[in-house]
C-alpha cells in the first residue's frame, strides 16, 4: 500500500468505527448507582450535598431556611490509553490486524466508568464523604436543626461482620450514591501526520484515547453497607436503618433501598433472598433488584 495522507485520513476513519462500534455495543453496570455531572472546570464543588428540600403549607410569606454549607469537592483526572501502529504494517497491508485492538479501546473507553466507580463504591469504608466522616461509617452527624447546629446524634450506615462486603441502595433519586463527574468524554485521537518527528524517528503512527473525569461520593443516607452473613435478619435490619434515615432538622428521608449490589460469591444468597421460589416463603422476594458486577470481584 502506497502511503498518503488521504491513506491514512482514511485508515483513521475505519479504525474509529471500530472503536466507536465496540463503545456503543459494551453493556455496562455503573449508570445504576450513578449520576453523571457535567464539569466545566478542573474541579467541582458540591456545597449542597446534605440539604434535601421540603415542603410546607404556604401560610404567609415564604419561610427561608438556612442550611449546612459543605465544601466537598471532586477534581477531575486525565486518563488515556495509546497504542502505535508500525508504518510498515500498513505498508504490508496488515492495517487488518489491528482493527481488534481498536475495538478493544473502544470497549475499555466505554467500561472505564464501571472500573472507577465500583472501585469508589468498594473504597467506602475508607474514602470521607461530604460530612467529613468516611462513606460508610457508624457515627455520620445528623443534627436537630437544619443549618447543621445543635449537639448531632451519631447515626450508621454500616454493619459489621467477616464475610464479603455487600450493598443496598436507594437508586430512585436524582442524586444516586455515586456521582461520576465528567470533563471531557472518551474520544479516539491520531498522530499521524508525515512530517511529525515521532513518525520521522521511529517510524509509528500513534492513536490514543484521552478523556477527563473522576468519581465521588453522593448522599450516604442512600447506602448501606454490610459484611454480616447476607440473610433474612442482617438484610431486614439494613432496609430498616436505611428507612429510618432523617435529615438535619428530623425530617424523614423516605429512603427507598431498592438495589442490591453484590460481589460475584454472594450472588447466589442475593437470589435466595430476593427471587421468589415456589417452594419458599421468602418475606424479602421482590423487594430490591440485584446488581453483581464483575468489578466487585
């Protein structure tokens, strides 16, 4: 194959429809227990994390109530993948070869969220949350005003044990568990110009994705994390906390634990629990979904 820059303008175009194709088609798990923000800016701050709304009788004027400021923040991170791509190869007309290694980008483009956010969510019992207390924790303040004054009372949303965490979730909200911020998306990109000094010296024409985002952490009062035994009685007592929730002020929440978020060893406990049976009396079947994502391990 003769080497022109229309060769290659062209060369670039069916390598990236195989990567766009391959991140189209890759199912992924992360949308469920997170919320994409967009990001214009190296960092975001999410000062109201931990006010939640409510409504009252309009009697009079409006009644404005002051709130707990928080100063959490998420900064973005640049991630890429590169690959080069011999111009002997594609002299040789072996450009063929390669079109599964830019699917394979494509696919890993699209599963880079999944891997970022199921780690966060793994990481919770040890990475601070907007309250300054980690994620999953016994002691989140919850405070008798809502301006976050007043003597706070210690409220959990983890339970103790030995086994393999596991994790309930209320995923109805705008809001869910997890934010996954994004800055700039995951795109395929080319060197391959004749006169740059890479493809001079070595010979390569290089492509790579790129994309800027991170992860963090939303409201904890919409998970729960447990490494009891996942049965009947540890799992009624976390949908039971989870329910119990308040706002600062005392305000329920009407948490809704719907997801059940499960390592791959657990998998098959979720189901008894949760997959009714003809042969069982299961009380618990039906009341959540269960999600057991590869990432977990």
């Amino acid at each position: 194959m003769i080497i022109t820059s229309g060769t290659l303008a062209a060369l670039f175009t069916a390598y990236r429809a195989e990567f766009q194709n391959a991140q189209a088609a890759t199912p992924t798990d992360w949308a469920r227990i997170a919320t994409t923000v967009p990001s214009t800016s190296a960092s975001n701050t999410y000062g109201w994390l931990g006010q939640f709304p409510n409504f009252r009788e309009w009697i009079g004027d409006r009644v404005l109530k002051n709130m707990a400021a928080h100063s959490y923040s998420i900064t973005n991170k640049k991630y890429e993948s590169s690959v080069g791509v011999p111009r002997d190869a594609i002299e040789d007309d072996q450009i063929g070869v390669y079109k599964p290694l830019f699917a394979e980008m494509g696919r890993a483009s699209t599963a880079h969220p999944d891997e970022l956010v199921f780690s966060l969510l793994k990481a919770g019992l040890t990475t601070l949350c907007y309250d300054g207390q980690n994620f999953f924790d016994t002691d989140h303040p919850v405070y008798p005003n809502t301006d976050g004054t007043g003597t706070a009372i210690s409220v959990s949303n983890y339970q103790d044990g030995e086994g393999p965490a596991w994790y309930l979730l209320d995923v109805s909200r705008a809001i869910k568990p997890i934010i996954f911020q994004l800055r700039r998306k995951y795109d395929l990109k080319a060197m391959t110009s004749m006169d740059d000094e890479n493809v001079f010296m070595r010979d390569e024409y290089r492509y790579g994705v790129d994309a800027r985002a991170n992860v963090g952490f939303g409201f904890w009062q919409f998970a729960f994390c447990s490494k009891a035994p996942l049965n009947a009685e540890s799992y009624a007592a976390a949908r039971a906390a989870m329910k119990g929730f308040h706002a600062d002020g005392g305000r329920p929440l009407g948490v809704n634990p719907g997801l059940l978020v499960v390592p791959s060893p657990l998998e098959g406990a979720a189901r008894k629990l949760l997959v009714k049976d003809a042969n069982s009396g299961n009380e618990w079947a039906g009341t959540a979904e269960i999600l057991a994502p590869s990432w977990l391990g």
